[in-house]
C-alpha cells in the first residue's frame, strides 16, 4: 500500500484566494494614501487634527496662487482663500520708497550759498549771447544806456561818428575809455572813431550783437575825410593785442565766421569782461565758442569750475543749467568765502555764468 499523502487542493486554493485579497487590500490603502497627501483640504484637516491633539496653533502653507475667483474654484475643486488687502504704506515709507525710484538729491557744496535771481535776467548780463539764433529780449531802457560824447571819463583822443544819438551801456563804455586813454598813451595816435555803438535790431549798419549794447564798431578816420575799418597792423595793433585786458574781444573773427554765421573784415569789439576776454584770448575762442566749453566742462553740477588769474586776480568761473519752463525764479549758487564778489551773467537761452573772485592780489 503506497505512503504517499494526497494533494489538498481545496486548500491551496483558498490560500491562493487569501493572498489575493491581502494583495487587494495593500493596493487600496496605498492609493487612499497618496491621495490625501495630494488633497490640500485632507491635509489641511489632518494638521488641524494633530494641531489640535498637541494644542499648538495651525500654519498655512501655500504652495500655488489661489484661484481668481469662485467659479474657477468651484472647477478645479479648490477651496477660495480670502485675505485682507495689504496694509496702506505710511507717508514716510511712501516718502522712502519714492525717493529710492528717483535722482539723488543735490548737495550743496561747502563754502556756497543759494541766491535768487529774476528769471527774466537769463536774458541779461555781459555774457548774453546775441546772434542770428539768440535774438536779443531786452529793450532799451533795460541797458543802462548812456550817451558816448557826454561821458565824465571820455577823453578828447578818440572821434564819434555821430555825436547825438550814439550810445553804449555804461560799464563797457567806461572800459572803452579806459583803454583809449591807455591806446593813446602808447601809441599817441588820434585815428580811432566810434563808430556805431547801440542799434536796435534790424535797424541799418547794426549787426546781431548790436541790441546788447555791449558791441562797438571802430574805424579809423583817414587825413582825407574818408573812413575805413582796423586792422591789426601797427599802431592799431596794440588795440588787438590789449583789449582782453580791459574786457574786451573781438566779435566776429574772420577765422570764426562758420562759427559766429557773420564774416570778419569789419572790426566790432565786444565787451565781456576781464576774465572771461583774457580766457578768450589766450584760447583762441569766439564767444559762442567759450559760452559752449563753459558749458560742456564747467557745468556747476557735474564737473569742476574754472580757476582762472587774470590781471592779479584770480576767479573761479561756471555754469549753472535752469529750467525756463519751470514757475517761479530760480536759484543760483556763488561762493560764500574768498572775496565774496561775484557777478551773474545770463547767456540768453538757458543758464547763467557765475564769476566770483577768489582771491585778489594774492589775499583770500
């Protein structure tokens, strides 16, 4: 008789039905599982479950911008978040953060002070600029005009054209007669005619720099009774090599006249000012040349000022930008030490040209 045991089926079998089930069950909670991890309101709730067992305080985590409204929730079966607004800036954090989006506020050297000026004087001063371009603001009696044969100073060395209406402002024809006498006392020649000095503009034989009163046209009179233009030959060119000494350039060099849009060959001298002739001068500028460079380099906000010694004096000499289009009059900064003179050109278009004395035959 065989030992062999037979084989239980049945129980194999039911074995087999187990371990599919078990298989069944494991796959089912580990699905449950990772859903509530995805679900944000499970989460949610079983933060607040365990916060609540431990008594601590429950934090929100945001992981994605909610919804934009409540039916777009209601599609993608995510819960609307409200929150309060956020808190309306203070007047200094608004100031703060205005301030960081904007330029760097200047900041006023040492040793200068703010002064107003009129806003009309832009257009006045012995550094306007008068030519085809630049026409000349201001009317006669805003010139301070005064009538060349009638002058206390005028010395007896020098002819005027036409004696009865001839006029120059009255600084520069008192430097005009300072350097005739001068002419005359180096040279004794008794040639030189005033010419033409105050014209309004458009008016015949004027030139554009004619309106500032500032421009005078010299001639010579010939032992004939005629008259002809200056050169620079001698004695006459003792004229040309002094005149920046005593404020005066020549207006329309012939060299310049791409320059200055007026051809040389007649002589129009220009008062502008000891410094600012003698700089001319010694650089080989025209006056729309210089008032350019003073510009360019000498910008009082962005770059250094001119220190320049002219006739044992030495100056500090720059420009400072206004805005016209702005109200009211404007601001301009001069020096506060040194010898505390200081005089303030406008140049006709959109600035003014400060020229302070620093230091005076050596003294500070």
């Amino acid at each position: 008789m065989s030992n062999k045991r037979r084989v239980r089926w049945d129980r194999i079998a039911a074995a087999v039905i187990l371990l599919v089930v078990l298989i069944f069950l494991l796959g089912s909670c580990v699905s449950r599982c990772s859903k509530e991890d995805d679900d944000p309101l499970t989460t949610a709730s079983s933060n607040a479950e365990v916060a609540e067992q431990s008594g601590e305080p429950v934090t929100a985590e945001t992981t994605a911008p909610p919804p934009v409204n409540a039916a777009e929730a209601k599609t993608n079966n995510v819960p609307v978040v409200i929150t309060d607004p956020p808190p309306a800036k203070t007047s200094e954090e608004s100031s703060a953060s205005d301030s960081s989006s904007t330029e760097p506020v200047f900041t006023l050297p040492a040793g200068y002070q703010m002064v107003p000026v009129k806003l009309s004087a832009l257009h006045a001063g012995t550094l306007v600029l008068v030519n085809k371009d630049n026409p000349s603001h201001l009317a006669a009696e805003e010139l301070d005009l005064e009538q060349v044969y009638y002058a206390e100073d005028k010395p007896e060395t020098y002819e005027i054209s036409y004696p009865g209406h001839t006029s120059l402002n009255r600084t520069a024809l008192s430097q005009f007669n300072r350097l005739m006498k001068a002419y005359y006392s180096a040279t004794s020649n008794e040639e030189i005619m005033f010419n033409y000095g105050y014209l309004e503009t458009g008016k015949e034989k004027s030139n554009p720099d004619s309106p500032t009163a500032l421009d005078i046209q010299l001639h010579i009179k010939r032992n004939d009774g005629g008259y002809e233009y200056i050169s620079n030959i001698s004695p006459y060119s003792w004229l040309f090599e002094h005149m920046a000494s005593y404020g005066f350039v020549l207006r329309y060099p012939s060299d310049k006249a791409d320059v200055t849009g007026e051809r040389g060959g007649y002589t129009a001298i220009r008062y502008v000012g000891v410094p600012h002739a003698a700089y001319m001068n010694e650089n080989n500028l025209c006056l729309e040349e210089y008032l350019t460079e003073l510009k360019t380099k000498y910008n009082f906000y962005s770059g250094p000022v001119l220190r320049y010694t002219a006739n044992n004096t030495t100056y500090h000499i720059y420009y400072v930008p206004i805005d016209s289009t702005t109200d009211g009059d404007p601001e301009i900064p001069v020096p506060t030490g040194g010898a505390g003179k200081y005089e303030i050109s406008g140049n006709n278009s959109d600035g003014f040209i400060v020229t302070a004395i620093v230091a005076d035959n050596g003294i500070t």
